[in-house]
C-alpha cells in the first residue's frame, strides 16, 4: 500500500450508547488510523455525549462526520439515521471524495447500500447479525448473503468459525473473508498490584443490559454470595437498557434493580477509559450469559476487555470460550446452568487463589492477542492484499496498460484477476467463452483490437483463435496446463503470434517442447497460486488422523491408492480416516460415458462396503469453494494419481498446516520437495504413522513455510504482473 487510502466508516449504531457495537465503530477507526488510512466517521445520531467520539477527534486522519449538524440530508431530523438514510448520506459523501473502501457494520444497512450498486467492490462488510446455524439459515437469508457478497471486497469476521460457516452457506463469500476480531485498547494508566481479591469482593460488569446478557439475575449475586459468605458487591457501567419486546416489563426492572438493589453501585455510562479504570479496580469480571448464546460464533467482548486489565472472567462455557482459555478454565459456568451456578463460580474467587491467578492469567493472554495495535497490523495486511503497489514501468504510463482475459474456464485466474483489476495502471477486461469452442467472435474481435496485452487461459481453441487475429503491436501469453497436449490446438497455434507460453511445472514444460518444437525461450514456467492466507487457519480437534482428497474424478486420481493408504493406517489404528471433497464421478458425462470409468468406481465403492477396514471411515464432503474451512479437518493431504500437471490439493493442504503425501507421478519432484513423495500407498501409510502427533506438526509448519516461499498468491501474481508489463 503505497499510497494513503480513504476509508468511509459508518455502522448502524448509537455511538452515544456504550455497547459491542458502538465500541465496535471506536475501535475500528482507531485501527484504521494506526494503520495509516484516513477515515471519515459517519455518525448515525447527533451527538449527546463525547464519550466514545472524542477519543477519536484528534487521531491522524481521522474526520467525524455529523449529517445532522452538517445538513448533508434535506430533511434530516433530529433523529437516528435510516439504512435509506445513511445510504444517501454516504453518496452524497462519495460523490464530494470518493473513498476506496466502505467499512460497514449492520445487516439490514448492508443490504440497504447493495441494492444502490453505487459501491460495488469497494465493501468492507462486517457481518454479526446472520443467521448463525443451520436452522436459521433459510434461503431467503442465503440469497441476501449472497447479494451482500457478490457487492464486497472484502468480508469482516469476527472468528473462524463464523468464517467457515458463512463459506460454508454462502459461495460467493469464499475468498473475501477475512478475520477481524474485536480488538481492546491497552490500559493508558497503572494496573492495580494486590495481593488478593478486596473485601467485599468486587465483581464488575459493562455494556449493555438486556434480558439474554443475563444484567438483571446478575444484580442478585451480591446477596447469593453473601449467603455463602463471601461479602460482595457489583460494579455496573452502561447506559443502554434495552426495550425488549419478549420482555415488556425488563426495562422498569432493570432499570428499578440498577437504582435500588442493596450491594449494586451503578456508575451510568462512562467514557470507555473511566469505564476501564472502574473495572480495574475490581475483582473479577461478569460474562456470564443466557445458555440461548452458547451457540453464538462470535467472541465475547467482555473477556478481551476485562483480561486486559489482568481481571478473571465468568462465563459459559462454550466450544469458542474453551478454544480461547483452555477446557480447564476454573471459573466457567456449566451449559444450562442458573443463577446458583454463576454465584458458585464468583465465589471460586474468593475461595481458591490458585484458581483466581490462572484465570486472570488466561483472560490476560488471550486479551494479548487482540490489542489495538494487532488490529491495526491485521488492517495493513489486508489493505496491502487489496491495495497492491503498482510497478513503477506501468504507474509510469501515459495511459493503463489494457489487459485482455479469454478462455471457457476461468477457475484457476480468478484470484489473480482479482489483483490484476486491483493493480492501479491496468485495465482488465474479459472474453468468457461459453463453451471450449463456442464464442462471440465479434466481442472477441473487440477485446483483440483492444487489448495491449492477452491472456489466454488453456491452450484450446481460444488460443488459437487469438494466435490468427493478434493485434499488431500487442502481445500474446497462452497458458498451458495438462490435457490440452494430447488434443491438436497446440499445432494449430500461430507460435510465431505467441510471445509467451507459461506452463505450471518444469516437467509440463519439458514436454510441451518437446511435443510441440516450439523454442524455448517461448515457454516458461510460473507455479499455480496457493492463496496462503485465507488457507493458513486452525486446525480443528482430531484433524492429525484425517486423511483428505480433493477431487476423485476421473479414475488416474485413483482414489483406490488412497484406500490402500487408510487401510494400512486402520489396520495400526482405527482413529485414521478419510475426507474425500469431489464431485461424484457420475456428473462429469465425459467421464460416466466411458465403461472403464464405472467399472473402477463400482469397485471403488464395493470395496467400501465390504472392508471391515474401511467401514465408517470415508466421509464423501459436498464440493464447493469452501476448501479452506474443510481444511480444518484433515492433518494430511494425499496426491496418490498416476499423472499430473501440477496438482493444487497437496499444496493447498501444505498451506492449511496439512502435511502432504504423494506417489511419483511424473514432475511431482519438480515441484514438491522429496521428502513428502514415497514410493507406494505402503511407503506412504508408513511415513504419515512414523510421524506420531508432535512430527506432525513440526512436518506440517515446515510443508507451510514452503508453500509461501514457493507458490503463495502474491509471489505469483507478482510474478504473472512482470509477464504482463515487461514480457
């Protein structure tokens, strides 16, 4: 990111109110201008009180936007801004300074600004309030998703597994998300240094108050505990009583158990770093929820906040919480428990010591991990994703380079694509064929007489096609992958129009030379790409005994080769299994036509059926995009075919933290290092055993520090935008 980007921030919160999504709005600006963009801040309602806005007044870059004040809306009362509202808001703001990013947060307000198509591709969307299960996700919230997705650069999440399971549901959202967790400011000010808890124990809690967050039950602790005599007493920050329609009476009670309960001191809302003192000099702190959120994928604020201020946490415990603080956190509270659970664990801290230093210490690292300045490193990073810098010979142009895409199957460019539109000084343009013959001759014509420079992707009948009506004066780059060798385009091929034949391996282009006579110096070799980062994820529970395939069709992927594999593994150890992600081999027609290939699969699939070693233990996983999610699963990634040009799967498994294994297949030790091939299905059930779990991932962070030296996206792209501006 050479240049100081322009970010529009506005999300469909009250800043005025303290809550998760106020803070939210705070932070996010707080990282962008540490991270060296400008932001405008469009404040949804007039400002009452500077709580959360005048940190932000005087920080680099930073602009707080006032419509009501600033009358950007004839009309605009003094009310809280409409989604319709902030979308016009947001034009109007565009319009006077175009921003090349808009940060935003709110479902409905998201939908909202889709729908206008005015700021398609330049979207930030952060997503919290969506469907979150299966059973919530119905088609009609799909396909807003979808839309949403289609229209933004990138999506914001705030965890991995709210990641995985939006690629999981939504398609389109595969390859934009990226994580953005909540992130808490360090404490500007001394922590308390004591010995114990005080007397009476102190227990804390901020945000808002709503029936599910548990605010009211909470303000009986105090007396709870006292009966178990442990003397306490509640600190309360927030201002934000919600109006809860299930609950038509919560409001009068919440707000009645604030002012009046014996042993509750509540201090109303506060700036958030008076909020932080008052936590700080307390004992613990309050996260304890209604068991209707265990199944959130969202983080909960509540423990970052309070373990930066060293303070230990009640919650539930959930999956997301035992991934942050470990499955022998001491002060969780028990799934479906009630209020005598929750003042159980409170007392813990008073009781147990032990227990009250390793909680806090838990709480203080996982806090660790999501500073201000850690959001700000992650904002560079995706900037820089998204912002690539130019090279000077194309920023040095007169006019853009102008890049033309053709071929019938894109799949494989997609990404680079993606960072050549990017790339400020080119323009890209693209000639999809319909089918591998079949095209639109006149807009392929147009693209050709257009273009400074063209890439064909598979060397078929569109490199052909664009061989004889090459451009006098523009240049011409082919990419040749695999099946394309044993068909007769490459003979049909104007070479003498080529400037560039790229080929996936060494190995592929030795014998695309040697097949073709074409020279040399024609025919170079630029890796696939392996997008590293959106692959490199945790591993879940159990993946060291998953085997994975990608892809099983047609038959010379032999998926028998595989089962051999698991066999000698399950014979060791009945844990092994196999993940197979592929379409089934009956909908590829040019495959389920040929006899042989469905002679190979019923046996495949009869073998299943009848080997006591294999029962139960392939799972066939639905084919989709959203390979990086079901990569969490598998520990190893098998490449067991009897040809390949490349072979993406064993290299993005190595990205995952997954440790390769491949069989010999021609060129594969032209591109993966020697120590992941082996010589048969024996060898290789031998060497995955050897490794034992700690091998493993030693094995699995050496494999991912190759693939990012070897094949990463931006070393590619990289690599393919010196193709495209020098040749």
């Amino acid at each position: 990111m050479s240049r100081t980007l322009r970010a529009l921030v506005y999300g469909d919160v009250d800043l005025n109110l303290i809550d998760g999504s106020a803070v939210w709005a705070q932070s996010t600006v707080q990282a962008l201008s540490r991270a060296g963009c400008d932001s405008r801040l469009v404040l949804k309602s007039p400002v009452r009180t500077g709580r959360l806005t005048d940190p932000l007044a005087e920080l680099p870059g930073v602009t707080l936007v006032h419509p009501h004040e600033e009358r950007l809306l004839p009309g605009l009362a003094d009310r809280p801004m409409s989604p319709v509202q902030a979308a016009q808001v947001l034009t109007r703001l565009d319009e006077d300074e175009p921003c090349d990013l808009l940060v935003l947060r709110g479902r409905r307000l998201v939908t909202r600004i889709v729908a206008d198509g005015r700021f398609d591709g330049r979207i930030w969307a952060y997503l919290t309030d969506i469907p979150q299960s299966a059973a919530e996700m119905t088609e009609a919230a799909r396909a807003e998703l979808a839309l949403i997705a289609e229209a933004s650069q990138r999506l914001l999440c705030q965890t991995e597994e709210l990641r995985c399971f939006l690629e999981t549901w939504v398609p389109e959202a595969c390859g934009k998300c990226v994580l953005s967790p909540p992130a808490v400011p360090e404490p500007g000010f001394p922590l308390p240094d004591r010995d114990g808890p005080h007397d009476p124990l102190r227990l804390v809690y901020t945000g808002k108050f709503a029936p599910r967050w548990n605010t009211l039950p909470m303000t009986r602790l105090p007396e709870l505990l006292a009966e178990r005599g442990v003397p306490a007493e509640l600190h309360t920050v927030g201002d934000k009583i919600h109006d809860d329609a299930a609950h038509p009476d919560f409001q009068a009670d919440m707000a009645r158990a604030l002012a009046g309960t014996r042993g509750v001191h509540h201090h109303g809302g506060q700036p958030r770093e008076e909020a932080m003192h008052i936590a700080a000099d307390c004992d613990v702190g309050l996260g304890w929820r209604d068991p209707e959120l265990d199944s959130s994928l969202e983080l909960s604020t509540k423990v970052l906040e309070f373990g930066a201020l060293g303070l230990p946490v009640v919650l539930n415990r959930t999956p997301a919480h035992e991934a942050l603080l470990g499955t022998d956190y001491p002060l969780f509270v028990p799934g479906r428990a009630g209020l005598d659970d929750a003042a159980e664990a409170v007392a813990r801290v008073a009781r147990e010591p032990e227990a009250r230093r390793l909680a806090a210490d838990r709480c203080r690292e996982a806090a660790r991990h999501h500073t201000l300045d850690g959001a700000a490193a992650r904002w560079r990073a995706h900037l820089d994703r998204a912002f690539p810098t130019a090279p000077t010979e194309v920023t040095a142009r007169s006019r853009p380079l102008r890049v033309g895409v053709a071929g019938h199957d894109l799949k494989f460019l997609t990404r680079l694509l993606d960072h050549f539109r990017s790339l400020p000084g080119l323009e890209v343009r693209v000639d999809a064929w319909s089918a591998l013959s079949r095209h639109d001759p006149d807009a392929s014509r147009e693209l050709a007489d257009w273009a400074d420079v063209v890439v064909v992707e598979w060397c078929g009948p569109a490199a052909v096609w664009y061989s004889r009506h090459k451009r006098r004066g523009s240049r011409l780059v082919v990419r040749l992958h695999r099946f394309e060798l044993d068909a007769p385009w490459p003979q049909q091929v104007d070479i003498d129009a080529v400037d560039r034949v790229v080929c996936v391996s060494p190995y592929y282009a030795r014998r695309t030379r040697e097949h073709t006579g074409w020279p040399a110096s024609k025919v170079v070799v630029v890796p696939n790409w392996v997008d590293t980062d959106q692959l490199d994820r945790p591993k879940a529970p159990g993946a060291h005994h998953r085997l994975g395939m990608i892809g099983i069709a047609p038959s010379r992927k032999r998926l028998d080769l595989g089962l051999d594999v698991l066999e000698a593994l399950r014979a060791r150890d009945r844990r092994w299994h196999l993940s197979v992600k592929s379409k089934p081999p009956w909908e590829y027609w040019w495959i389920w036509n040929k006899p042989e290939e469905r002679a190979h699969y019923d046996a495949v699939l009869r073998r299943m059926q009848t080997s006591p070693l294999l029962e139960g233990a392939v799972v066939f996983d639905t084919f989709g995009p959203d390979v990086a999610g079901w990569l969490r699963r598998v520990g190893h990634v098998l490449s067991t075919s009897d040809d390949e040009s490349f072979h993406l799967a064993p290299a993005e498994g190595m990205a995952s933290g997954a440790v390769p294994a491949l069989l010999p297949w021609p060129g594969a030790d032209e591109i993966y290092d020697r120590r992941w091939i082996h010589d048969s299905p024996e060898a290789m059930a031998e060497a995955i055993a050897e490794l034992g779990e700690d091998g493993w991932r030693s094995a699995a962070e050496l494999a991912r520090t190759q693939v990012r030296e070897g094949f990463s996206l931006d070393r590619v792209a990289e690599t393919w935008t010196e193709l495209l501006v020098t040749g």
